[in-house]
C-alpha cells in the first residue's frame, strides 16, 4: 500500500481504492488509459515542481545561483 505515486513506480499492479471499495486495478500503463481517479492524480503529481524546485523556488534571488569555492568568482 502506498499512498505517494513515487512509491510505486516499479510496481506491476495497481489497485485503486475508494472509501475501502476497489475502483480501478490494472498495470499502472492500464489505469493511466482509464482517465479515472489514477490518471488525474498521475497528471497532478506529473505537472508539480520537484522539492528541489520547490526550495529553490521558495528562495530569494540573491540566494539561487553559482556557488563559488574558497572565495574565488
């Protein structure tokens, strides 16, 4: 059980359940084909920014950039 898409990347199945009911189930190439609740959190998780982008997002602009080594530019 998972509930992060990236936890189940190598799997071979996929279940889908709603309120303890199997709703979809299926090769997760299968229920990314079914549009169904799988694919809309599939589209959501493929369309946000990384952590990583998320950090360097949440930065200010001084601080995003090259870093330089023992004071050397």
């Amino acid at each position: 059980m998972a509930h992060r898409l990236s936890s189940i990347r190598e799997a071979d199945k996929g279940i889908v359940l709603e309120q303890r009911r199997v709703v979809e189930r299926g090769s997760l190439a299968e229920l990314k084909a079914l549009d169904g609740f799988y694919a809309e959190l599939w589209r959501r998780h493929a369309s946000e920014p990384s952590p990583r982008e998320k950090a360097c997002e949440s930065r200010p602009a001084a601080a995003v950039g090259s870093r330089h080594r023992h004071g050397q530019r």
